[in-house]
C-alpha cells in the first residue's frame, strides 16, 4: 500500500483546509467504485467556512474543514439513501441528515462523499456487483471487507482523514482490519441511528473508521450522545483474556503469524495475557438469526416488488428470516440474554478480551465472485468474531498489527456494554506499544 496523501488527523500541518479538500476530491475522483456520490461544493465550503474562522480567532473542532465520508446507508439531506441497491433507486431522497451525519456537519466536517458497501449491509465481504467492489489498497485483487466497503478504502487511500459506517456483526472492524486500518464499534446505545438505513435494530452500531485511535476517538465524541474520557494506562498488569474456544480456529498463517507476535510483544511489556475456556462462544452460530429475522420485515415489501435486483447472495440471507414470527424474535432474544450473562460472568475478572479480528487476510475478489460456496465461506470467517461482541451488545476496536508490506491483519480488543471509555485507554496503550502502521 502507497503512502496516501492525508492520513492521520494529528499529522496533518497545513491550516489551509479548502487545499486538503481539494487534494481530497482529487483521490475521491480517481478512485474506482470506493464513492457512490461525491460531494465536491458543500466539502470545498465547509473547507473554506473553517478556514475563515480559523483566521478570525474562533476555537474549532479538530475535524473542521477536514474531508469525511459517511456510508451510504446515512441519510443526506436531498440524497437518495441507496445503501448499496438499485433497488431503491426510485425511492424518494431524504429530507433530512441522519443525526451522525448533522452532528459532523455542526463540527464543521468537509463531508466529500458517500461511499459504497455491501447491499443493504449485508455481509462482511465487500463484494457489490451493482456499484463494482472497490479494491483493497493493499492488493486490488482482493476483497477490502463490508459491509462498510467503501468507507474503509476511502481511508487507506487517503481521500479522508476518517470514515462513517455501521457495525452490525463487524461491518466497521472486518474492513479496517483487511485494510490496515482502525475500526471502532461502540456499544450501540452510545450513538443513534436515526437516519441510517437498518438491518437488525437490535444490532446495529455505528462507528468511525480512521488511521489511528485518537481519530476514532476524535470522530466518536462528535457523534455519539456522550463523549468519553479516557485515561493513560500503564500496560504492566493489565488483563487479557484470550477465549480456548471458536475465535482462534482457522485461522491462517499470516494471521497467527501477526497474532502470536502482538501478544508476545505485550506479555514483554507486562501485559498478563490468559488463555480461558469459553464453550459458550459456539452459542453464537445459533443467535445469527436474529439478523434475517430482523431484516425480513424491513425488507418484505421491497422484494415483493424488486427481488431480481437485489444480490441473489443477499437475498438469501434475508430470507432466512421469512418465516419468523413475533414469537420466534422474542424468544431468540431471551436466548441471547442468557447467554450475555454466562459470558459476561466468565469474563468478569479481565479488563479486555483479545482475539483476532479475523481469522484470514483479505481473500481474492474473483476466487469468491466464482463461486457461492466460497463466498459463504469466506464471509462465515470473516464475520465470525467481530459478530461475537454484537451479540454480547458491547463494544470492540480493531488495530492493525500485520508488519510493512504483508497482508493487513486486525488485532481485536473487546468489552462488555458501556466499556468504551476504558476499552480505547487499553486500545491506545496496545497501540502506543505496538505501534501505528
């Protein structure tokens, strides 16, 4: 992957903030299938409005005149939220921002674009066949991860200092860890979702993905109804618990490779690293349900109507969900409950779980456009773990752990609900200590 030419909000020098967006635009406009819209006036507006007040003596947000870009399933006002289908292209544009997307527009944010994803968020792949799947930076050939697709490319290539997306089962965490970036899925209560295009409410989170921590941090204390305030930590004594069970099979040799190395360079550093049994981890596979089972009702008339323009692969997935009735979410919400509580119990004496964002490198996109058991393959694995913590309804960070010029591998650190402000301390201790990429 090529240096980009904006990265880290930290890094950036100039106070000339209508020349980043314009460099901006230039990356977003040469870039294949990573943008769905892309909004040159009002970004170039809110650039020069923040230079203006800048030299005026006015105290901004660090984001302000910066280049953001939000997932395309965020309403913009007077914008069709197509979320990846042709579907809805008819549908009627809408009349206002989502509330994340106002919330960055009143810090100032220059918002360049809408990025591309999977349809109707609906897989950890990436793969789009209606908008073309944007390449991954690090090898073109492969996936860049989804559902938040676009979201992540548009970072790594440097066309934004951070992206907007959603998180339903890692669709924030599963492409900044195949892209080499930082993903950061709160627990979902902590920021709304008024305006965002749903797949199962009582998973959805939304959340930043950018180069560095403090920059999802930064972003995050924009959007959600609270910021957080976290505080330095010393690694040495610090507890992580690495689960015996589900989250470390399969795993492939570049990532255990990069995984083994980042815990022994913590251990070294004093980090008590402790592998515990969670049998209960396999219980997971049983509660995916309740993503179709949600989805369906959403999706029912829409398909009705425009089946055959959806992703056949998608529409599968959502019909799993057809024959689900009121009785049958209830009951596997109670389930997931229960199963919180057994989790969260044996988990209770560590600060942090760690595990592998994901147990593989970014496949290639034709082996899994070839063929569909492939491309459920590939993306069971790749939803896997990240899908874990939206289950437990807590929050996760992936950071970047692979070395310069192999792969992009994610180190997953996780807790339970309303862990937040705690879980990015531990994140930038990991990251101070491991290093940024």
């Amino acid at each position: 992957m090529s240096t980009p030419l904006i990265t880290s909000i930290n890094s950036i020098t100039t106070e000339n903030r209508r020349e980043i967006v314009q460099q901006s635009l230039a990356i977003a406009r040469e870039s294949e299938s990573v943008y769905t819209a892309i909004y040159a006036e009002s970004a170039l507006a809110a650039a020069s409005h923040a230079d203006v007040l800048r030299v005026t003596g006015q105290t901004l947000s660090p984001i302000a005149g910066l280049p953001v870009s939000v997932k395309d399933l965020f309403d913009v006002e007077g914008e069709v939220t197509l979320a990846g289908s042709i579907a809805l292209r008819d549908a009627a544009p809408a009349t206002a921002d989502a509330t994340v997307v106002a919330r960055l527009r009143a810090a100032c944010a220059a918002i360049i674009g809408k990025t591309n994803m999977t349809e109707f968020a609906y897989s950890g792949v990436g793969i789009n066949p209606h908008f073309g799947t944007p390449g991954n930076p690090a090898d073109p050939s492969r996936i860049p991860g989804g559902s938040s697709s676009g979201a992540a490319v548009s970072v790594a290539i440097g066309s934004c200092v951070a992206a907007l997306g959603s998180d339903t089962g890692g669709s924030v965490r599963i492409p900044a860890a195949l892209c080499g970036l930082v993903g950061f899925k709160p627990t979902m209560r902590r920021v709304p979702t008024s305006g965002a295009l749903p797949l199962a409410p009582s998973l959805d989170s939304v959340g930043p993905i950018a180069r560095t921590v403090s920059d999802c941090l930064l972003i995050d204390s924009l959007i959600a109804d609270q910021a957080l305030t976290t505080h330095k930590l010393d690694l040495a004594g610090l507890r992580l618990a690495v689960s015996e069970d589900i989250v470390l099979d399969d795993l492939d040799d570049s990532v255990a490779k990069a995984f083994t190395s980042a815990l022994s360079k913590l251990s070294a550093a004093g980090v008590q690293v402790t592998e515990i049994p969670l049998p209960m981890l396999a219980e997971a596979k049983d509660l995916y349900l309740i993503s179709p089972y949600e989805a369906y009702p959403w999706h029912k008339e829409l398909l009705s109507k425009r089946a055959s323009e959806y992703d056949p692969r998608v529409v599968k997935r959502i019909m799993l969900g057809a024959e689900a009735t009121q009785a049958d979410r209830d009951r596997l919400q109670q389930t997931r409950a229960q199963w919180q509580k057994r989790v969260k119990q044996a988990i209770a004496g560590y600060d942090a779980l760690v595990m592998p964002t994901v147990p593989i490198v970014a496949p290639k996109i034709d082996t899994l456009n070839a063929s569909e058991t492939n491309f459920f393959e590939a993306n069971r694995l790749l939803l896997r773990n990240p899908s874990i913590i939206n289950l437990l309804d807590g929050c996760a960070v992936s950071l970047p752990i692979h070395r310069a010029g192999d792969l992009p591998v994610g180190l997953m650190l996780a807790c339970t609900a309303m862990s937040d402000a705690h879980l990015l301390s531990i994140a930038l201790a990991v990251e101070s200590h491991l290093g940024t990429l």
